[in-house]
C-alpha cells in the first residue's frame, strides 16, 4: 500500500522559514516524480513544485520562485520543502504527492494527508 | 501559464441526477487532463487521468472525455458519497495548474 506520510509543518512569523519532509512506502521512491501541492484555507489546490526521481530537474510555481526548493533522498525515501522568505499567502495545508507517469500522461496517483503551515505574526 | 476555468463553480444536484462538469484550458493541452474528487479535510483523490481514463477503483458512473481545450467530468447517477469538491488539473507543461474546483452539493 502506497503510503505518503508529510512532519514539519506549523506556526512561523512572516520572513521565517520552515522545512516540510514526506515519508513515503509502499512504492519504488526513486523511480516516481514527486510533487508538493497546497490549499489555503478555503481556497483551491495549487500546484508547488516537483522533482524528477533523480533530483536533476525541479520545477516551481512563479509565487514561490527563489523562496522554497524541493529536494529529495532517495536513500531514505523522503521528499523535501524548504520554505523561506515566508509570507502570510502561503498559509496552507501542504500535501506531497506521487507523480505517476503512463506513457507521455502524468498525473498525481496517490496523496499524503497534508501539513498545515500557518505564517502569521 | 496555462489557466484552467471550471464551470460552474457549484451545483447542486440530487441523488440519481446527471452531473456534467466542465473545464476549460487557456491553450490547447490535448488529452494531459486530470479530475480529482475532494472531500472535506481530506486529500484529494484521483478519479480520470488522460481526460478519459478511469483511475482503478472509480466507479464506472464516473467518465470524463475531451481534447484540446474543452473537457467534461460526467456522473451518471449521483450517489451520496459523490457530493464534494471537483478539480481538473492539466499536466501538458508545468505548472501543473487546477481549475478552481467545482463543489457539489445536495439538493
């Protein structure tokens, strides 16, 4: 069983910085693309970041751009989000996601339950 | 970016109705579409990817179709445990955006 488990988040004043990780089992880690997607309360998802299995390409949504960077330990099958610079907009429940790729579709096949980040003074 | 636009933005329906959603890409993404269903503090899950390919597992009173810019999410026969929050997401180029999410509710 597929199994996305995100630790880090929580209460951080504007300009703070945060560290989000996401355990992950049930499947081959190291050959799946991974993704970060939030969801301000209230609001719609939105797409963050991902991170190609072998950490060489990484991709951002333009409002976290120079501020948050994905990684990934495919030893330790865990998935990353260094949150900087952080603003009271990126308030959210942050949930990480496997990429599943079938032929030239990709698509987000399984979800952890999310870690709610709160910037607020 | 490529903007995705969901209509409409709720709906209420009752048990048994046809439900059609639809999405709207800004720019033609051929068949990168997905849906995904999300309750109330819960995580999304993924219904139709490939604009019409039923995840396994789904009820098969869930079908999506679609290419270019214009797709639909179609229920059949609604059934209880459908009403809640829908998003279509394209994968054509990143970012991956979602549509605003379309809620459904009871009648």
């Amino acid at each position: 069983e597929v199994q996305l488990v995100e630790s880090g988040g929580g209460l951080v004043q504007p300009g703070g910085s945060l560290r989000l990780s996401c355990a992950a089992s049930g499947f081959t880690f190291s050959s799946n693309l991974m993704t970060w997607v939030r969801q301000a309360p209230g609001k719609g998802l939105e797409w963050v970041a991902n991170i190609k299995q072998d950490g060489s390409e990484k991709y951002y949504v333009d409002s976290v751009k120079g501020r948050f960077t994905i990684s990934r330990d495919n030893g330790k099958n865990s998935l990353f989000l260094q949150m900087n610079s952080l603003r009271a907009e990126d308030t959210a429940v942050y949930y990480c996601a496997r990429e599943y790729i079938w032929g030239s579709y990709r698509f987000l096949s399984s979800w952890g339950q999310g870690t709610l980040v709160t910037v607020s003074s | 970016d490529i903007q995705m636009t969901q209509s409409p933005s709720s709906l209420s329906a009752s048990v048994g109705d046809r439900v059609t959603i639809t999405c709207r890409a800004s720019q033609s993404i051929s068949s990168y579409l997905n849906w995904y269903q999300q309750k109330p503090g819960k995580a999304p899950k993924l219904l139709i990817y490939a604009a019409s390919s039923l995840q396994s597992g789904v009820p098969s009173r869930f079908s999506g179709s679609g290419s270019g810019t214009d797709f639909t999410l179609t229920i059949s026969s609604l059934q209880p445990e459908d009403f809640a929050t829908y998003y279509c997401q394209q994968s054509y180029s990143s970012p991956q955006t979602f549509g605003q999410g379309t809620k459904l509710e009871i009648k």
